[in-house]
C-alpha cells in the first residue's frame, strides 16, 4: 500500500467535502476496491445487535435490504467482538455472509480471503468494513497497520454521516429515539432508497416531532403501521406508549367500551372497571388502523375526545382528561366516504391535519429487490439454511410484477418461494454441506399475473374498496401445457389469492367480492390448497 498515497489521500479529501452521505460512501467503496482489488467489499452500520448495509461494491443489490443479525453470522459477530482488524483464514469453516451474493462468478463459489474491520468511534462500535476475494492470499501484501488506517478513515466517514443526520433531525426538532429494541422485536426498519421513499421519510421527519394528527392512507399491504410506528418513535413521545387498534376488527357493541373503557356493571359482562385504549395511549401515541370502518355513532364520539381531549367511560358520568397523539390510517378513500355520507367531515378535517401517502409497491422501482433481500433474510433464519439467494429471472420477474398486495404479499410470496426451493434442492440429486438455494420463477406464484403484466404493459391497481376482482386482468391466463383441469384449478388458486389479499385479508370481504358464498369460498380455497 505504500505505492497507493493518491488513494488514502482522496479518501480523506472526501471527508472534508460537502457530499451526501451515500456519496461519500460510494467513494469510499471505490477508493477500496482499487486498492485491495477485491471482488465484493461492503460498508455496514452496526445497531441492535445487527448489522445492516449502507454501501456495497460486487454485490447484488437484494444484499442491501437484508439486516445481518451477529446471532445468526458468526463471522460478523467475530468482527464486532474482536475490536481490532480480522483476517479470516482462507480455510475457515465459518460461513461468510456474503457466499453466493457475488454477481461476477457463476456457480456457489465461496468467498476465500476475507478481512474485517470494525469501525470504532468514541469506543463504541459503529460499524464495519468488510472486504472480500476470491483469491486466497489477495490480501497478505497488506499489514495491520495499513488495515488501520483504512479502518479509522472509514470509521470517520461514517461518524461524519451519523452527525450529518443527527444535526439535520436537530433542524426539525425531532429528537433521536433511544432505547430502540432489534429489528423484528419493536425497532422501525423502513427499507428503501426510491424517490418514493425518500419523499415519505422526509414526511415522517418534518412530521414526527410534532403533535399534529396524521392521517395516513394507502393500499392495503403498504405498511401503514410502519409508518405510524415511525412517526412514534421518532416523536417526543417515543418512551411512552404506541397503542394499537383495529377499528375493522371492532363490533360495534362493543367498540365504544374499546376506546373509552367502562365502569363496573355499565353492560352485561362488565365485572370490572376497564381503561380503553385512549387511557393505555395517554401520554403517547394511539394508531387507529382501518379508520374508515368506524360506524357514524363512534364516530361522533371520537370526534368529541379530539376536540376537547375528554372522555367517558361506558357508564360513567366522569370526565376525564387524556393527553394522546392520533395516527390514523386507512385504505378507504375518505373524502369519497365523506361525499357518499359514509364519514363525517368534521372528522375526517380533525384527522387529516397532515396527510401522508403510503406509496404502492409498484411505484418504489428497484426496492422490491431491498425489500425481498430482507425477507431473504429473516426467512433461511427460520428455515435454518444456510444462503438463499435471487435467480436474475426471478428479481427481473418480481420488479415487473404490478405487486397488488404490495410489501404483505411480496414477504407471503418470498417465504412461499423459500420453502418449495428448499424443498426442491432437498429432492434433487445435488448434495453439499453447504448449500446456496436460488429462487427461481418457478418457485413463485407469480407466473401467470407476471405473464399478463408483461402481455398488457399496464400494471393492475388495486380497489381500496375491494368490490372489483382481477377476474378481467386473468382472463388471459396462459394454458401453458396443462390440462384444463389443472388450468382451472390454478386460475382460481390464483384469483382467490389476489382477491383475499386485496381485501386485506378478510374472508368475508373475499367472499362478497367473489360472489360466493363464505362457507363455499372456504372449502374450496382448503381444496386448492391456498388456505
């Protein structure tokens, strides 16, 4: 490295320079390849016990959506405990994060020389570097301490970033949550790097360190709890409670005693006081998720807390007073319902002082590919195998994909995938001790609607209301070579399933959309084998 001063020096240059933050990463990145050569090198910010990538050189891209628990990957686990720079041993019998995720070699060749370099700012890790090859002595030429200093420059680089965001959270005054828990145990893991999403997390910036009322509405599938659980912890609120409920859920008998509790003996059953959910809330944050199936009575009432922030139990002439932030969310177009007498205006005003806009799969560009890498992810955890990967025709396949169930039906679709791929490389002849499984497009159920997105070119958008079914975009399902049995049978498998994902997974809503009969939609979805 001694020959290489111009490299280190841009890469310090850099750090200086007003760059965005995945700029100066990309930077880095390139700086690295060309120094050490490598085949895949990857820049990871460490929390939660988890390690997830911000920057990657030689890898697929579904490597940037996946969140690397050191539970699960003991090479990254070496890397955060050893506090000084890891040379894996090209023979090492650890599993390496990244086998089968190189696009440059064909085949489940495995990585062999492999250095890690933790990232330490103020004693504390931050994150790593990682920098592998193919070659097995690729990187001997270079000494720790040359290492080191590649270590500290990017350690500074990403403290650089982390102050960067922490300043800019400062200039909307939204205080940086703390305490958070690891993805999938409470933390808010929004994945995306489109237009899109950057649009809505700017939203969710500029709006989290308030106490406005959201109102956040999109298609069903999109992630609209996310986004409330976002908003909370991102609020000055964030060490109080997020308390959720379901308005569609909610019989009508019982919905007000849900949201406002009750007192001993107001109604049959009710044997003891019971705080509702405005009480658990106070102080925090209450989610009202599926708004719009509220009935107009409740709706009166709701109306009356956030108004006057008072309310009474269920028997109980009291009034007491709550302190609770709203977020709203619903896949109904509520102006619509207003007009149709179906939603009170003057709650819909009261909700909507700051709408958002959940955007649909099909219009996030690459990040379904993000998206199914972290699903990817979660999913050979569960499964206990070792790598599964994307087949080229199958990421191709899924960003063509119009996605009606959005990101709910893509994590269906990828667990789905995972189990018959591994089902199917369990039957077939090939036998290794440690086995990358590739999803193909076969392994999907995706096939016929990918076949009618790629005939017709338009991508099929979803009714929110639910009373219309794909029945005309599948009119021309391919036959392929199967009998008309068969044909049929698919058909509906397929029709069934798309329709209970648009109806946000309610059977009964299926039904009505169907047209049939719920106990009959039930035995025949048990004779397909979707249910």
């Amino acid at each position: 490295m001694k020959n290489t001063p111009k490299e280190l020096a841009q890469l310090a240059l850099d750090l200086t320079q007003v760059l965005s933050s995945q700029d100066r990463f990309a930077r880095l990145l390139s700086v690295i390849k060309t120094l050490f050569s490598c085949d895949a090198s990857a820049l990871l910010a460490f929390r939660d016990q988890h390690f997830s990538p911000l920057a990657i050189n030689g890898l697929y891209d579904e490597v940037m959506g996946r969140q690397f628990s050191i539970a699960d990957h003991p090479r990254l686990e070496a890397i955060a405990r050893a506090g000084d720079i890891v040379r894996f041993p090209h023979d090492s019998d650890l599993p390496d994060p990244y086998d089968g995720l190189i696009p440059s070699h064909q085949g489940n060749l495995h990585v062999h020389a492999c250095v890690g370099l933790p990232l330490i700012a103020n004693d504390t890790l931050i994150g790593a570097l990682t920098i592998d090859g193919f070659d097995p002595h690729q990187f001997d030429r270079f000494s720790n301490e040359e290492l080191r200093i590649i270590s500290a420059l990017a350690a500074a680089s990403l403290q650089t970033a982390l102050l960067m965001e922490q300043l800019e959270r400062q200039a909307v005054d939204v205080p940086q949550a703390s305490g958070t828990s690891a993805p999938g145990k409470g933390a808010v893991n929004m994945i995306g790097h489109s237009a899109a999403m950057r649009e809505l997390k700017n939203q969710i910036q500029a709006v989290a360190g308030t106490d406005l009322t959201v109102l956040v509405s999109g298609e069903t599938g999109v992630g609209k709890e996310l986004i409330a659980a976002s908003i909370h912890q991102s609020s000055q609120r964030s060490q109080q409670p997020l308390v959720y409920l379901n308005c569609a859920a909610l019989p009508e008998s019982v919905a007000e005693s849900e949201l406002f509790g009750h007192v001993k003996g107001a109604f049959t059953g009710a044997v003891s006081d019971r705080k509702g959910k405005f009480e658990m809330a106070d102080g925090g944050t209450l989610f009202l998720d599926e708004v719009g199936e509220l009935p107009l009575a409740l709706q009166a009432k709701l109306l009356r807390v956030l108004q006057y922030g008072d309310l009474q139990r269920v028997g109980d002439d009291r009034h007491l007073k709550v302190d609770v932030r709203i977020i709203a969310a619903t896949n109904r177009q509520l102006h619509a319902e207003v007009k149709a007498g179906k939603f009170r205006a003057d709650l819909y005003h009261r909700l909507s002082v700051f709408p958002i806009v959940a955007p649909p799969l099909r219009d996030r560009d690459n990040d379904v590919v993000l998206l199914a890498g972290f699903f990817i992810e979660r999913c050979q955890t569960k499964l206990g195998v070792k790598t599964i990967r994307l087949s080229a025709d199958a990421r191709q396949m899924l960003k063509a994909y119009h996605w009606p169930g959005n990101i709910r039906e893509l994590e269906h679709a990828i667990n789905r995938a995972a189990v018959i791929a591994r089902a199917r490389f369990a039957a077939s002849a090939r036998s290794t001790e440690s086995p990358v499984i590739e999803l193909v497009p076969d392994d999907f159920d995706l096939v016929a609607m990918y076949a009618v997105a790629d005939l017709t070119g338009t991508p099929q958008t979803e009714k929110a209301d639910c009373k219309s079914t794909a029945t005309g975009d599948l009119v021309n399902h391919r036959l392929s070579d199967a009998g008309l049995k068969d044909a049929t049978d698919s058909f509906q498998s397929q029709l069934i399933m798309e329709t209970y994902e648009r109806c946000n997974q309610n059977w009964a809503a299926a039904a009505r959309a169907l047209k049939l009969d719920t106990g009959n939609l039930h035995r025949l979805a048990k004779r397909l084998g979707v249910k």
